[in-house]
C-alpha cells in the first residue's frame, strides 16, 4: 500500500505474492477469532456451571446451617430434660434391681418349700411305717385296747438337740412338749409314773411298744418342726410376694412416669421449627389474578400437598351435600313437630276432660276431691301379702325338716357311739379268748406230755380201752379247739355274732 502511494509500481509476481499473503493472513484471522470465540464460550459455561455449583453449595451450606440451628436448639432442650432423665432411668433401673431380687428370693423359699415338702412326706412315711410296726406288734397280743392306750398316750419327754437337718431351734417344739404336758392333769402324771405291763400281755410285746411309742413321739416333734418351719417360710413366702406386688406397682408408676416424660420431650421437639426445601417447579400459589404468581412476602403462607388439596375440595363439595340433607331433615323434623303439637294440645284438652269428669263423680261419690296416688301407696297389696305368707310357710317348712335331720343326725351319732362301744366290747372279748386258747393250747400240750411220759413208762402195749380214751380226749380236746377258734374268727370280722361254744368235759 505505501508503494501504491509512492507510486511504486509492482509486477505482477509481487502482486501474486502480495495476494497470497494477504489471503494467508486473512484465514489466520478468522482462524484466530473463531479460537477466540470458542475460548469465551468454553469459559461463559464454565462459569455458568460454576455459578450453578456456588448456588447449590450456598443452599446446601445454608441448609447445614439451619438444620445446625435446629440440633442445637434440639441439644439445648435436651439438655434441659437430660437431669430428670437420668433420674427416671436411676428410679427404673432401682426398681427393676429390687424386682430381680426379689424374684431370687421367692425362687429360693420355693425351692427350700419344696424340700421341706418332700422331708415332710419322707417323715409321714416314716410315722405309716412304726404304725405298722406297731400293728405288726400287737396282732397276737392278748391287750390290744391298753397296748393301743400306752402307745398312744402323751407323755414327758427331754428336750432333743439342736442339731437337726435344716438348723431349726428346737424351741418350738419343746414349748409345745411343755405346753401338752403342763395340760396334762395330775392323774395321767401318776400314770405315766405308775405304767407297767398291762396284764396278759408279753413282756417283750410291751417293750417293743414302748420303744415304738417313742419312735413316734420323735417323729411327731421332728415332724411339728417341719410344719413350723414351712409356716415360717410360708409366711415369708407371701411377705416377698406382696412385696413384689408393691415393687410391680410402683415399676409401672416409673415406666408411665417415664412415657409421660417421653411424651412431653417429644412434644417439645415437635415444637420446634424445622426447614424444608422446595423447588420453584413443587411450588403453585393461588395468589395473583389467575392463582400462578409468587407473593414477596411468604411470611402468611400455608404449605399444602396437592393431595391434600384436593382432599379439601372433596370436603367442601361433600360438606354441601352433607348441609343439603340436613336442611331436608331438619324440614321434615319441623313438620313432625308441629304436628306432635297439634297432638299434644287434643290430648290435653282430652286430659282436662277427663280429669273434670273424675273431679264431678269424685264429689258425687266422697263430697270432695280424692288423691288417688295416696289411696293406692296406702291400700294393701294382695299379692305381696300372699307372697309373704307363702314365704312365711315355707320358712316354717324348711325349718322343721331343719330340726329333723338334726334329730336323724343326732342319732346317727348316737348309734356311731353305740357301735364304737359295742366294737370295743368285742375287742376286749376278744383278747380275753385270744388268753384263753393260749391256757387251752398250754393246758393240751400239758396234757400230751404226761400221755406220753406214762406211756412210756408204763407197758409199751396198751389196751384197747386205754387206746379208744386217748382217742376220745384227743377228739374232744381238738373240737374244743377249732370251736375257740371259729369263734375268734367270728368275732375277729366286723359284724360278726357271738356264739358260745359247748364244751363237753371229760371225767378225769
């Protein structure tokens, strides 16, 4: 260009030349500006993502910073409530100790109960088995009725030791040795000084007794310190169960103490005002002319859900039809009423004619009003007069068929008496036969060793008189015997009768 001006003229390979150069500058350019544009795009989205990412993180960091606000405001209130909380888990926590000590304790007199219970009955079988000793004893002695008198009889025995099986005090039972013996009167003490071998009856018979009487006594006092024992922790047994009621009541009084304070903190952090996020697009205000523009101020809005939105048109729209039908109710309700008070005006005008009439035929019958309603309080009920008087007879009834079975049970005690007496006759009847057959038996076998003794020292050779005489005596001596016996059989069976054998006797 300076050359055209100077008037420079250029060949035509310098125009060509200047041409291409020209040309290579030019597509450099539009190859610069064309990078250059797309550097100022790529950086314009950079820093449209940017800006996105700084809007995100500024929500989400404003987000961490409410909900910051809300758990200090929640850490805070907790904190308030935090002293009377571990109160109540302290009171739970005592009251469930107490409980399960308490369970440990009824756990363990329910298993001493159930030991005592078994050393019990272990016991009881040891008393069965000296009364059947005691049986055993005296089934072939001739003194049942005072065998069965001594053995039974209560007498002073020492103190026993301290050294039982379950560490008991022997207190007790010496207190209750005491105690029956000081009721005891003067003549059982003689007794008891004076006893001796009933008569008729073997020595070593009345020996065994005596030492099954104390076998007894010794059971009875260990057996009595059993029973006090399990009283004992019976008693504490029902002690712990109550108590464990009272522990139960009051550990349902924590644990409601402790859901009314749940309930309270729960309330409380209800309370408290939390953040939501919406998006623009969850977002429809019914401001505006047509219902779609934000307000600026969003202080008085309320936030509903669409379905609960439409929930509310429902309601709206049945609530008019709810208000529609009562309208039509109450319409027809009105029209009841007026006609139950046309109704109720004829029927008190019916009740003031009648009570007219009663007034005019009351004062042509008395000469005055009457009150009806105090005539019939005091005239007499038939029925329930009649229903007294039934009741009446029938008490009377029942009472004597009341007097009469006490006089048929008052027999029948009598009778039970007679034949207690009449069983204890046979008794002694029967030990005095049972004394008999022994004299009888000890009187045969007498009589067997002298025949024997004389016949052998006499003549080897008896006669034939001599021989039939020994037969007859052996014969009668034989059915004398199996008479005494039929008879203690009889008599030996409850209800048996008595018959008495007739004995022939032989001439000496």
């Amino acid at each position: 260009i300076n050359a055209e001006y100077m008037g420079i003229v250029k060949s035509a390979h310098e125009e060509e030349e200047h041409f291409i150069t020209t040309q290579r500058l030019l597509f450099e350019k539009r190859r610069l500006m064309k990078k250059i544009e797309k550097t100022v795009s790529t950086f314009d989205d950079a820093l449209d993502e940017l800006r996105r990412e700084k809007f995100k993180l500024e929500g989400d960091l404003k987000m961490a910073d409410m909900k910051l606000l809300l758990l200090y405001r929640e850490l805070m209130l907790l904190n308030d409530f935090k002293k009377r909380d571990i109160q109540l888990a302290k009171k739970l926590e005592e009251r469930r100790g107490e409980k399960s000590d308490i369970i440990g304790k009824i756990q363990q007199c329910q298993e001493r109960l159930g030991e005592k219970k078994v050393e019990i009955e272990r016991l009881l079988a040891r008393e069965k088995q000296i009364m059947s000793e005691f049986n055993g004893a005296i089934a072939n002695s001739g003194a049942q009725e005072a065998l069965v008198r001594i053995f039974k009889k209560k007498i002073k025995r020492k103190k026993r030791g301290a050294d039982d099986d379950d560490g008991e005090g022997s207190g007790g039972s010496d207190s209750d040795d005491s105690d029956i013996s000081d009721d005891e009167d003067d003549d059982e003490d003689e007794d008891d000084e004076e006893e001796q071998c009933p008569p008729n009856c073997p020595e070593e018979i009345y020996q065994r007794v005596v030492e099954l009487r104390e076998k007894r006594l010794e059971q009875e006092d260990i057996v009595n310190d059993f029973q006090k024992s399990i009283e004992v922790l019976r008693k504490e047994n029902e002690q712990l169960a109550k108590k464990e009621k009272s522990i139960d009541t009051q550990l349902r009084a924590v644990e409601k103490e402790i859901q009314q304070f749940q309930n309270e903190k729960q309330k409380k952090l209800n309370e408290l005002e939390t953040v939501v996020v919406l998006k623009l697009r969850q977002i429809q205000c019914l401001s505006g002319p047509n219902g779609d523009q934000i307000p600026h101020d969003m202080k008085d809005v309320v936030v509903f859900t669409n379905q609960g939105l439409k929930s509310l048109h429902q309601r709206i729209i049945e609530l008019f039809h709810e208000k529609k039908s009562l309208n039509k109710e109450f319409q027809e309700q009105r029209r009841k009423h007026v006609s139950l008070m046309k109704s109720r005006k004829e029927k008190q005008s019916e009740v003031q004619a009648s009570e007219a009439k009663v007034y005019e035929i009351q004062l042509l019958k008395f000469g005055q009003r009457i009150n009806l309603e105090s005539l019939e309080n005091v005239s007499v009920d038939r029925k329930t007069e009649e229903l007294k008087q039934t009741l009446k007879e029938e008490e009377e009834k029942w009472q004597r068929e009341l007097v009469r079975w006490e006089q048929k049970l008052q027999e029948a005690r009598q009778m039970q008496a007679d034949i207690t007496k009449g069983n204890s006759a046979l008794l002694r009847k029967l030990g005095t036969l049972r004394q008999d057959q022994q004299k009888l038996e000890d009187v045969l076998n007498v009589s067997q060793t002298k025949i024997l003794g004389r016949m052998a020292g006499g003549s080897k050779v008896a006669s034939a008189s001599e021989r039939r005489q020994l037969k007859e005596l052996v014969i009668l001596h034989q059915q004398e015997i199996d008479q005494l016996k039929a008879e203690i059989a009889m008599l030996s069976r409850k209800g048996g009768h008595v018959y008495t054998p007739v004995v022939n006797k032989v001439a000496q």
